[in-house]
C-alpha cells in the first residue's frame, strides 16, 4: 500500500502571492494536502514576472515566467479568479467553504472590504482554518503597511549584525542574501496550521493565525536579540566571525577558503592537535573560548599561517574526520555535483507542460510512515481552472463558460 502524506485529505485554498505565503502553501502541498492556488487573472503571482533570470521553454528560449517562481509554488494547482467582481467573490466563499484551510497575505483589511475577511468565511464554514501572512500583522502602528522581506530584515535588525566590521572594507549594514524573512514567516505559518488542525481535530472549530514578517524574523534573532535585552549588549556587524566563539570562520587555504566552526574547548583541542600546534590548547591565550574571542585577531594569524600549506581538500578531509566542524564555501554549481547533495537526493526534478522540467531543493522532512511527495510542478497560470471548478463546485462546463465570458475566471 502506499503511503500517503500526513496532510492527504486536507484542502487548501492559497490566496498567496510573492515568497512568505506560497512557501507556506507548498509546505503544506508536500505534506500531502490538496492545494488550490488563486491568482489575478491575467496578472497572476507577482514574483512570475520577477526576472531575470527567466524560465526556459523546451527549445531552450526564455519565457515569461521566473525562476523564482519555482522555488514557492510545487504541489498546487492554480486558477484564476477576479475576486473584485461579486461573481468572483462568490467563488472564493463556495471554495471556501469546502476548504479546510485558507492562506492569504493582501495588506490588512483587503479581503474583509471584499466580504472575504475571516468573520465573513466563518459564518460558512466554522472549521475553517483562516491564515493572514502580512509584513507587521493585524495589530499596532504598522499594521496597515505593506510589507516584503528586505524590509522585515531591516526593521526587526537583521541588518545591523550582517555585514563587514566597521572600519572594513564594504562595512555597513547589509541583507542576508536569501529572503530569511519570509521563509521564517511561511515556516511559522505552516507551523501554527498544523497547530490549528490539531485543535480542530481536539474541538472541532477552526481559528484564525496572525502571522507577520517582523514578527518573524525578530523571532529567530537568538543570540542578538539575547544579548540587548538580557545584558544590554549590541552584538554589532562581525563579518565572517561569529562573535562569541572563536575560531569560527572563514580561512585561507592554499587554494581558497575554508570554514572552520569551534563551538567548544574540546574541539579547539581537536582542531590544535590536527593542524600541528597541540601547545595552543594550553597556551593561556587560547586555551577557553573567553580568551580565544579575545585574542581572537593573534590566532586567526597563527591558523591562517598553518591552513594555508595545503588545500581546502586536503584540509577538510583531515579535519572532519578528526571531529572538527568545516566545510568547504559552496557556490551552487558546486551543491549540483556535490556527493552528499547527490547521495540525499536534495535537488528535485518536476517535469513541466512548457518548461520541460522544474527543479527545487527537496523537503528537508524526512517522516518515516507519511512522507512527503512531489507531485507537481508548479502550475501555469490559470493552468487548472475549469478542472478545480468542476471537482470543488460542480460547476459543468456551460456554467464555466459563462464565467469566463464575464471575465470571473
């Protein structure tokens, strides 16, 4: 028998659009659940257009539809819907009430002004679980601002502790490459969803989830956020060096860089004895981490003096297998052909109508009794529209027609 995802059996209705929301969504695809995308028509997912690079058709010329795109939206079927029309409108409450979950991140107050606010969908449909995924949430001062990633990484002070050392060259605040900001919003959606069911499944009710960008990324500030309102202390910008332990950075070897992570005396030992230079676990300046940070500047010296008689090979392969954290600075040609990359099968490949094929990285969940699956890629715009009225509404084929004339769908 096959086994089937955790979520198989559950719908979802993806009012999403750009990175935090369809992330969410397809978490929950790949978990099982049946997810309807909604999208403009004619307009569509917004980061469709947010380009170069672009997608390839199977002749290998470009098409209108992003990369990024396909990095959000696996696992769902896409209609389109004009949600301003009160025909559209109607639609999305018939879904909705036949739907177990909704995921929506317009600017607050946007679909309760249409009749499609939570209060509205729950008087249909009272076990609907209602999740609004907006920059600064439904509450305080903020509230009504529109919201992306760069900004949440700003404002909740990513920024501050990212980047070169004053008095470095490019020093300055600086943003984290990927959009942390909104992966930690759609983890913790998904995450307050499968809360949200599990207290359906307790009390038979739905609820509604309030997740914001800010809140979300000051969440998993950690050790900055600790270290200000526990003791008062900025943690500041420290580059490639972490700012409590040491040596735990990037390093030259022969031929490139390396980066080495000692979180502990232990491993520091490890690490002295391996290199050559067993002494400096005793020697008073480096022998705990306290002093390490603090001569931090004389060891990395001492270490970039020793690393950089051999390879970053030659290195990794010696150090790792005496227990000691690093790894190569991987560009993503080289997680194409790395083995455990391979071996994990972390790159999955989704054949696609237009594009021929569409990869992602995997799930990184790995359940033994229900695991995920990747079932499709992620749709064309409107690709799905007549099949999920028919199957959701029992809409025949006439009744689809008309909407369409109309401009509904």
């Amino acid at each position: 028998m096959t086994k089937q995802g955790p979520l198989h059996g559950i719908r979802v209705l993806d009012m999403t659009r750009v990175v935090a929301g369809p992330y969410a969504a397809q978490i929950l695809g790949d978990l099982g659940a049946e997810v309807v995308k909604v999208e403009r028509p004619g307009e569509g997912d917004d980061v469709r257009r947010v380009g170069p690079p672009w997608m390839k058709d199977e002749a290998g010329h470009d098409t209108d539809t992003s990369t990024y795109y396909q990095a959000a939206n696996r696992n769902k079927r896409s209609i389109t819907v004009d949600f301003h029309h009160p025909e559209g409108q109607q639609l999305i409450r018939d879904m909705a009430a036949q739907a177990d979950v909704l995921i929506e991140n317009y600017r607050t107050g946007t679909l309760a002004r249409q009749g499609l606010g939570y209060e509205d969908l729950k008087a249909l449909n009272p076990r609907l679980i209602y999740c609004s995924v907006t920059g600064f949430g439904q509450t305080g001062p903020y509230a009504g601002r529109s919201g992306y990633d760069y900004v949440a990484q700003a404002m909740a002070g990513l920024m501050s502790v990212t980047g070169a050392r004053d008095g470095q060259p490019g020093a300055g605040p600086t943003r984290v490459g990927v959009p942390v900001a909104d992966a930690s919003a759609g983890l913790y959606a998904t995450i307050a969803v499968l809360a949200a069911l599990q207290h359906r499944n307790a009390h038979g009710v739905g609820q509604y989830i309030d997740i914001s960008l800010l809140d979300a990324q000051l969440s998993i500030m950690l050790n900055t956020f600790s270290a200000w309102f526990n003791a008062g202390v900025e943690l500041g910008r420290t580059g490639n060096d972490h700012p409590s332990a040491a040596p735990y950075g990037l390093y030259e070897a022969s031929d490139g860089l390396l980066l080495i992570a000692t979180f502990n005396d232990r491993e520091f030992a490890r690490l002295a004895r391996l290199v050559g230079r067993p002494e400096w676990a005793e020697d008073p300046r480096f022998a705990r981490n306290r002093e390490r940070v603090a001569h931090r500047a004389e060891l990395a010296a001492a270490l970039g003096d020793v690393l950089r008689q051999r390879t970053r090979a030659e290195w990794d392969e010696l150090l790792n297998a005496g227990q000691v954290s690093c790894g190569p600075v991987n560009a993503m040609p080289d997680l194409a052909r790395d083995p455990h990359v391979i071996a994990r099968g972390l790159v999955v490949e989704l054949q696609h109508p237009v594009h021929g094929r569409s990869a992602s990285p995997a799930s990184p969940m790995r359940l033994s009794e229900s695991p995920v699956s990747y079932r499709r890629a992620p749709p064309a715009m409107g690709e799905h529209t007549s099949e999920v009225l028919r199957e959701w509404l029992h809409l025949d084929d006439d009744a689809i027609a008309a909407l369409q004339r109309k401009q509904v769908v």
